[in-house]
C-alpha cells in the first residue's frame, strides 16, 4: 500500500501499479482467498438455486400414490367363463378380461379416442364409448366411432401361484402388430 | 376556500377535511382544480394505474369496445364471488359434488355460484374481443408488440383458469372433460409418455417418462382424473393462476400507458 502511494504522489501521470500481495510469498493472502472464494461462493449459491428448484419440481411426484396398482392378480382361469367379456375388474382395475375358445386376453378400458371409459354392451356384443360413440368389437378392434384405433391389451400371465397375472403397465398394440407376441394373450 | 362565502355546506366541508383523520389519509387538498385533480390520481394506489390524462380518443367507445376494461371487470368479480364460494366448496372426492349442489340449493343467495360460472364465461369472452380489438386496431405494432405478448399470455391463463374450474364441480361432464383435456399432455414433447421423444430418455432399461411420471402425472397428481387431480385443480385454479395472471395485469396495464397510452395512433 505506501509503496503505491509514494509511487502515485511522485510520478504524477504514472498509471497505478498493481499492489502487492501482502506477506510471505505463498502465504495466504487476503487475494487469494478472495480469487477462491468468490467463484465457490457463486458455484455453491447457484446449486443450491438449482437443487432447490430440482426438489420443488420433485415434491409434484408423490412416492405413495392412492390409486390402483398397474399389476394385478385376477384369479384362477377356471374363474372364467368361455366366451364371456368378464366385466369384475373393469371399475377398479379399468380391464376386461376377455375369454374366448383358445384362452384369455385382458383389454384396457380407456377408449383410444380420448381416453374416455367404454361401455362392455352384451346384448349387442360391442364395447361402446359414451363419450363420442366409439364402438369395438370384442376383439378390441374398433368398427364405428372416431376412435382410431383398436384398445390396446395388458400383459396377460400365468403367476407361480396358478393365478392370472395382469400388468397394465406393459402395452400390445394391435396396429403394432403386438397381438402376435406371447404375453397378449393367455393359452388355456 | 377562504374567499368564498361560507355556506352550511362549506363550513361542514371545512371541518371535514380540517381533521387530522381526513389529512392523514388524503395528502391534498380537493380536487377543485386541474392541478389537484391531477394530484388526487397520482397519490392514490388504486388510481395511479390509470394515467392522470388521457387522448379523447380513449374514452370513445368505438375505439376500445370498453373490452379490456370489462375482461378486468369481470376478473374482480370472479375474485369476489370465488373467494364467497371457498366458504362452503371442500375439493375432496366426497364432498365436491354435493358442495356444488348445496350452494346451489341450501345457501343463501343461491346464485352466487351461477355468478361466478357467468362471469367465468363472460370473461373468457370479452378476453376474445379485447383481443379481436386489438388487433383490427392494429395495436400490436411496435411500441406495443412486447404488450400484446403479455396479452397472449393472459389469454393463456385466461383459459386455464376456465379449465381448472371446469372440473370442481366434480360431475361426470367435468371429470371426462378433464379426463379428455389432460390427455393432450400424453403428448407432449420429451415430457409426455406417448410424446415424440420421451422413449429417448432413460437411464439404462429403465424408461424415464412412464404414465406415472409424465407431464400429465405432475398435473393431475396421478394417472387418471382422481382426488389427487381435483385438489390439484383446486389450488391452481384459487391461488396460483390468479397470482400469476395479477401480477401479469399491472405489468399489461402499465405498459398500456408506456407504450403510448390506450388505442390511438402513435
């Protein structure tokens, strides 16, 4: 410091000498920790935002979630009745579980239109949306209505135990060619 | 004051506003002249949003259609009449409907919900108009592009908060509306499950973007319209789009007058 003054006072016009960093050289000087410190200060100030903004965005998705699981158990196949659409799961697991000649197929009830939920009418042997009248055989292929596609199937298994395993969280569509593949359907 | 005769009326006046109640709160004299007019609006938090002069033309019905002034208007009313509703409104699965139904048929002045749903469209409307004003005017041309923005933005929100509140009364009609609306976020880029891109976004095997952590899952609080959603509407649709769409107001508001001030040619 004095020797910045003393050079300023007797040069006049001479520019400001850079002062020298107090103490021993290698020593911790009021410089360097400012040089460290400043940008760690700003680092961690900026992830502390970030990783606040991160959990804030994180408490919309609960762990626990109060609403039916994706997978479920449905009981034995001689529950089932050949040549039946079975309705008993459809309110709280939203599936219909189909069984025809050769085995079982498990068709999610949310109409590929937009998503509204389908009627399963046996008397005229059709599933049919209320929303804007979409109509699906039994199949699932869809034949009247602005839906676009035919409903999409759940995984359909056999569990260790002998019962039918259902997960709607594995999709087949028929427009994929996915009905061909082992899971969409259940031999009997 | 002085100079004029003193009349019954004066003298009252006079003792009025000579009290350190009526000068605490009103700093300046009445306004009886251009000068304190002028005053009255520039001390006043309510009335200093409005500029203290405006062009003739602002105040001709043919050139504004009173439309942006309605649309706030009707804002306010939505604000009154929604906050009454909260008194009696539960926004659970097993209350919501029957809440509805009460204010309509057990509450005093059953109208009140009427009210609002009226004002909710009426709103939405005038917005539209506003807008359509707007733009045959021509008055989104620079120095005003940067507030048609904030317009578009309250459209936006204007139509949220119409959408929000379709589902609180919790019948079938606001529940596969809501059911139909909300699937458009299946769809969203990279943050939709059935969106263009969201397949791209995994860690190993495991699929990032499933129906359980989509964007539409962070707007109904699960997988399909449920208790989750409803609350989740609720709020949205009580406090948080209102505070948005406040605050976006005064800045619309404000600008009106720094960009040249209400519909007239610059």
């Amino acid at each position: 410091m004095t020797d910045a003054k003393v050079d300023a006072s007797s040069g006049g016009a001479a520019p400001p000498t850079t002062p020298v960093p107090s103490g021993k050289p290698g020593a911790f000087s009021r410089r360097t920790f400012m040089r460290w410190s400043i940008p760690t200060g700003w680092t961690a100030f900026t992830a502390a935002c970030v990783s606040g903004l991160v959990a804030t965005g994180r408490f919309m998705f609960p762990n626990v979630l109060f609403e039916p699981p994706q997978s479920f158990k449905a009981g034995r196949p001689d529950e089932y009745n050949v040549g039946e659409v079975d309705t008993r799961w459809v309110d709280s697991y939203g599936v219909w579980i189909v069984r025809d000649q050769t085995g079982f197929y498990a068709l999610i009830a949310t109409c590929t239109h937009l998503g509204c939920t389908p009627n399963w009418l046996a008397t005229e042997n059709k599933f049919k949306c209320p929303c804007h009248g979409s109509g699906f055989y039994r199949t699932g292929v869809n034949f009247e209505g602005p839906a676009p596609r035919p409903l999409e199937r759940a995984r359909i298994v056999l569990a260790d135990d002998g019962q039918i395993l259902i997960d709607k969280s594995v999709k087949y569509q028929q427009e994929k060619g996915d009905w061909e593949k082992p899971g969409s359907f259940l031999r009997a | 004051m002085a100079t004029t005769p003193k009349t019954l009326i004066g003298r009252a006046q006079e003792l009025v506003t000579s009290t350190q109640v009526w000068k605490s709160v009103f700093r300046n004299r009445l306004p009886d002249d251009r000068r304190s007019r002028a005053l009255v609006v520039l001390s006043n938090v309510f009335l200093h949003l409005h500029p203290v002069r405006i062009h003739k033309s602002g105040i001709r019905v043919k050139f504004t259609w009173c439309m942006g002034g309605l649309t706030f208007f009707f804002f306010l009313v939505l604000t009154f009449t929604g906050l009454l509703l909260m008194f009696y409104y539960r926004p659970t699965v097993a209350y919501a409907y029957m809440d509805i139904v009460d204010l309509a048929e057990q509450v005093p002045l059953g109208i009140m919900r009427e009210l609002h749903r009226w004002s909710g469209h009426a709103m939405v409307i005038t917005v539209w108009l506003h807008m359509l004003r707007v733009f045959l005017t021509g008055s989104y041309k620079p120095p005003r592009e940067f507030n048609w923005s904030v317009g578009v933005l309250l459209l936006v929100l204007t139509l949220l908060l119409s959408f929000t509140g379709y589902l609180l009364p919790w019948d079938q009609l606001a529940i596969w509306a809501i059911t139909v609306g909300s699937n458009m976020a299946r769809a969203t880029p990279l943050l939709g499950h059935e969106g263009p891109g969201s397949a791209l976004l995994t860690l190993g095997d495991v699929p990032l973007i499933t129906s359980g952590s989509d964007a539409r899952f962070a707007l109904l609080g699960g997988r399909f319209v449920g208790e989750g959603a409803l609350l989740r509407f609720y709020v949205l649709h009580c406090v948080g789009i209102p505070l948005v769409a406040a605050i976006l107001m005064a800045v619309h508001f404000w600008r009106v007058r720094k960009d040249g001030g209400i519909s007239r040619p610059l």
